[in-house]
C-alpha cells in the first residue's frame, strides 16, 4: 500500500496534537521516520498520540520524495505528488523550491510555482542565492512573483559579476540596493556592471560607505568611495568611469591609497588628473608609498630599498611632491604602519639629523 494511501485512510487528528508531534520529531531527529516511531511506542499511553506520529512518518515520506523527484527533475511524478493535499511546495522549510534554485532546475521550479501555496520567499534568499549564482532563468520565474523583493540580491549578482542578471534586476523598481551593489562592482573591479549601474542613475557615485580611511594618526577618519574601492582593487578602467562623471570628487586620499597599496598604474592615472594634487597631506603620499622600510633607515633615502619604489619613482619624477616636507609626517606614518618601536625611534633619529 502506497504512503498516500495509507495518509487518506488516518482518522482525523487534532490540529494541535498534530503540530506538537510534528515539531518534536523533526527538532528532535531531522529526519524522523525510525526515530518518530519509537518515540511514539513511549507515549502508548494514548492512542491518538499513536496514530499522530504515523500520520507525521507518512507525511515526511511523501517530503522527502518531493524532493527527491524536484532534485532529480522528475516532473511527472513532482506533478503528481503536489496533487496530495497534504503535500505543499513549501514544506520542509522550503527545501524543494530552495533546492531547484541552487541547482538551476527552472523547468521544476516551474511546476512547484504554479502551484497556488507555493511562496517562492519564505526562507528571505532564494532570490538572492539565484542572484549569485547566476540562474537568470531561475531569476526570471522569480521575478514573476511580486513577492520575491530578495533584499542583497542586486548586490549578490554584482559581487558575483552577472552583469545580465544586474540589468534584468536593474530594471525592476523593486530592488533599492544600488549604492552598496556600485561599492561592490567597485572593489571587485568589474567596468561593465559598473556602467551599468551608473547608466540606471539610482546610485550616488560619491557616496560613502561604512568602512574607514585613515592615513595618519589623530585624522578624522573619512568613508571610501566607489573611487577608493576601485583603486583598492588596481582597476584603472573602473576608475577612468568614475572620474568621468561629473557627480564624483576627489579628496586626495584616492592618492594616498594607491601609494600605501603600491599600484604604480593607478597612480599615474590619478596623478593625471587636475583635481588631485601631490602635495595634499603636506606630501603624504611619498611618505605612505616608503612607510614600509623594515631597514629602518631615513625612509626617502634614494639607496634605502622602499616598499614601492616604482610609486616613490613616479611621485619624484612628477616633481609636485616635496620630499623636504615630510619630516613632520614621518614619525606619525611609521606610527600607525606595521614598523616596530626602534624602527619608530630609527626614522624619529633620522629626521633630527636631517634638520
């Protein structure tokens, strides 16, 4: 005899005894078909406790072939079981439609969302995991539901580089996330959602996020920018992007963290531009671009060994910088660096001799 048969024929079992069953058997063991029917012996006492457990066992069987048969892409069968009143597309926390979005069974998901009780958004991320993982068709069926919002999905795909799935989602008005998903294109280096992004103009290309730059002791600290991110990652198309559009400032520290990081290229971009000037910070970035000489020697000596020679090189030949003007800023900058005490007191020994 078949497990819906079996279901049909259970007498009727009180709401409230049934959920209790229910929810100990599945906290309890997970996967509660061995484990329900030995828990039930010990509450024998009550019959009607009995016949609940193996309502819950048979329940169970018919869920796990749900999906089994969604995973496998059995769409008959998928069809068939759904038909069981006591069967819904959403039971086991979701587990049937959640498992056809990681694995890209649109076909399946399909049938699962024709059905009337199916909610495509009771866990909160099947939107966002098809996002990242790339299923715009996926994406599409979901999207078909005014329900589905997935609240990082728009951020999901940009971290991820679907730049398809970034427009499809862009055109939809019910995704708000823009500025956190241009941050992350941004730091991920990708030109073409980031185009794509500033062409929708929803997101601010000179906002300023959460995390905090700092380049010298006792400053306020300042937020990154899209630019900052973008030269965190080395891309210099992202950035020749974003300083082409008229809404984006920039302060001076986008030069200062391209010499801390050592990107020759991004700097000579940057050096390129009008609005940034060499001498911001009373030449600081020379000073960050050699902060890290372990030597512990005057950090701009020409035959000291620095961290990023090639950004010390450019900044001299720009000839803006002045290497004179840093003595005050040495100290500070081995301050907050990875330098030891007697490094500290190495370069502090340096600046007095050089005065």
């Amino acid at each position: 005899m078949s497990s819906a048969s079996i279901v049909n024929e259970v007498p009727e079992i009180p709401e409230d005894v049934l959920y209790i069953v229910f929810t100990h058997c599945f906290r309890t063991y997970r996967h509660p078909l061995q484990p329900a029917r030995q828990w039930a012996r010990l509450r024998s006492v009550n019959h009607t406790w009995k016949i609940a457990a193996d309502r819950v066992i048979h329940l169970f069987e018919l869920w796990t072939w749900l999906f089994s048969h969604c995973e496998k892409e059995y769409i008959d069968t998928t069809r068939f079981l759904l038909q069981h009143p006591s069967v819904e597309p959403g039971c086991d926390y979701n587990l049937a439609i959640r498992s056809c979005v990681i694995r890209g069974l649109d076909n399946t998901l399909s049938i699962l969302l024709d059905d009337k009780r199916a909610d495509p958004t009771s866990c909160g991320l099947e939107m966002d995991e098809a996002a990242r993982l790339g299923h715009i068709r996926i994406v599409q069926s979901l999207l078909k539901d005014r329900r589905c919002i997935g609240p990082q999905c728009l951020v999901a795909a940009a971290g991820a580089g679907h730049a398809s799935i970034v427009s499809m989602l862009l055109r939809d008005k019910r995704f708000s996330q823009h500025d956190e998903a241009l941050r992350t294109a941004c730091e991920l280096g990708d030109p073409r959602i980031v185009n794509l992004i500033l062409q929708d103009g929803v997101a601010d290309p000179d906002f300023t996020h959460a995390k905090t730059f700092s380049p010298r002791k006792g400053e306020r600290p300042k937020g990154y920018t899209p630019l900052m991110y973008a030269v965190t990652s080395g891309s210099t198309e992202v950035m020749n992007i974003l300083m082409r559009d008229p809404r984006v400032h920039l302060s001076g520290h986008e030069l200062l963290l391209a010499s801390e990081l050592g990107h020759c290229n991004v700097a000579r971009l940057l050096l390129k531009d009008t609005r940034i000037d060499p001498t911001f910070l009373n030449s600081l970035a020379l000073v960050v671009a050699a902060k890290k000489n372990h030597a512990g020697e005057e950090i701009l000596r020409d035959d000291v060994a620095h961290s990023h020679p090639d950004v010390v090189k450019l900044l001299l030949e720009d000839g803006r910088a002045d290497p004179s003007a840093n003595a005050s800023e040495c100290v500070s900058v081995a301050s907050d660096s990875n330098m030891t005490s007697s490094h500290v007191k190495t370069v502090s020994r340096n600046m007095r001799r050089k005065k």
